[in-house]
C-alpha cells in the first residue's frame, strides 16, 4: 500500500491529503511529526520534512512534488487548470502558500499549537509581531486576487485552493480568523473554501486531535 509519511496536522501533509482524498487514493498514513523523526528518515525525506510519499514505483518528498506526481499519475478528478496560463497561475498560488504562507500562518500554528500539543511554550512576541506585520500583507495580496464566488479555478476545489486553505485551517486552529471587515471578498473565499465537504471533514478529524487543547 502506498505510504503517506506524516501528520494531518501539517499544513504540507494536509495539501496531499485533501489531494489523496479528492482523487480517491488509497494509502496509509505513517505518523512522522516534526518534533520526531524516525531514525533513517532521511532515505525517504532527504530533508527529513513532512510530507514524504513512497508507493510501488518511487519514493518522494515535498508536497509540491508529491501532488504533481499524483496528478501526472492519476489524472483522474484533475486538480489543475487545463490552459497553461491558468496552470502557470495556479502553481504561482501554490509556490505563493508553500514559500509565504508556510513561514507566515505556520508559524502561528507552530508557537500556538503545535507546541502546546508537546508541552513547550508558544513564543507570544514573534506570534504577535507575524499577526500585525506579516499577515497583513498576506492578506492585502489574497484580498486582491480571491475569487469573488466559487473557487479561484472555478466551481471546482483544486489543488491552488487547497494550497491557500491549508494555511487558513491552521491560522483557524491557531484562534485567528480573518476579519470580513477588513478582508470581505478573502473572509467569503476561506468561507467557502472551509465549507466544501473534503475541507470541512479534515477541519472535523483535525479537532478530534486537538480536543480541548
Ligand atoms: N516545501 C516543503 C516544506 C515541508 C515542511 O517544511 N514541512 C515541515 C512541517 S509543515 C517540517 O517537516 N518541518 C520539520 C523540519 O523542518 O525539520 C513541502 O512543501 O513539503
């Protein structure tokens, strides 16, 4: 069976596995955090970061990479535009989430709720200097490019929308939701975008871990 190594909690493993689900993939998730990384790892993640893949065929990290793969793969239910340009601009949201939003909306997660789950303090000044410096200007930019209905491909959810709503789930988990005040036509695409089934089923497993934490 193929191994997905990881933990849902990650914003990176969570991209692959909205992409698993949506292409109905079957896999088994091998639980690899952060904080532990089983001895050897690197032979799978050279990096040794979450996400990895290995199936039949090849072993692999780096969501971006194992997403395109599953795509090139099993390209049924595509997760991509058909015309380059929309292609082109997709993968531009998705450098976007993987490159800004990572080090921006996670590290909000990582101080506020990943350490809380292993017991080490959140360092509140860096949180605070992220949310008055950093997520504004994340924020301005996606107000300007969200879609105003749908999703930003369409009426399909596909794989730049994950990109983006991955991030979003966890600056939810974090306590920090965007103002619609503020952000309107961003607020009503996250809006959506944490309504759509597969989204709103990895919000729900995603608390089940957290409980009261
Ligand atoms: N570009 C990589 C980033 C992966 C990444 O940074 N993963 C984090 C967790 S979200 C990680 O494994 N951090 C542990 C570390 O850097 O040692 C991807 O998209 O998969």
């Amino acid at each position: 069976m193929s191994k997905l190594y990881g933990v849902p909690l990650s914003p990176m493993v969570r991209k692959v596995l909205l992409t698993l689900e949506l292409k109905q993939i079957d896999h088994e998730l091998v639980p690899v955090t952060p904080f532990r990384k089983p001895e050897g790892f690197e032979k799978i993640s050279p990096l040794k970061k979450i996400p990895a893949w290995e199936d039949d065929k090849v072993t692999l990290a780096d969501s971006t990479v194992i997403c395109e793969y599953l795509e090139d793969r099993y390209p049924e239910h595509a997760l991509y535009p058909q015309a380059p340009e929309e292609k082109a601009k997709a993968r531009w949201f998705e450098e976007y989430a993987d490159t800004v939003m990572l080090p921006v909306l996670g590290t909000v997660f990582f101080e506020r709720v990943a350490r809380k789950l292993v017991n080490q303090p959140a360092d509140e000044v860096k949180v605070q200097e992220i949310l008055q410096t950093k997520l504004p200007t994340t924020c301005a930019y996606l107000e300007s490019e969200a879609p105003e209905m749908d999703f930003l491909f369409g009426a399909d959810l596909q794989l730049a929308d994950i990109a983006l709503a991955t991030h979003f789930i966890n600056l939810s988990h974090a306590g920090v939701q965007i103002e619609s005040a503020e952000y309107p036509r961003l607020a009503a695409y996250i809006d959506r975008l944490f309504q759509h089934p597969a989204v709103a089923h990895r919000i729900a497993e995603d608390k089940k871990v957290l409980g009261g934490k």
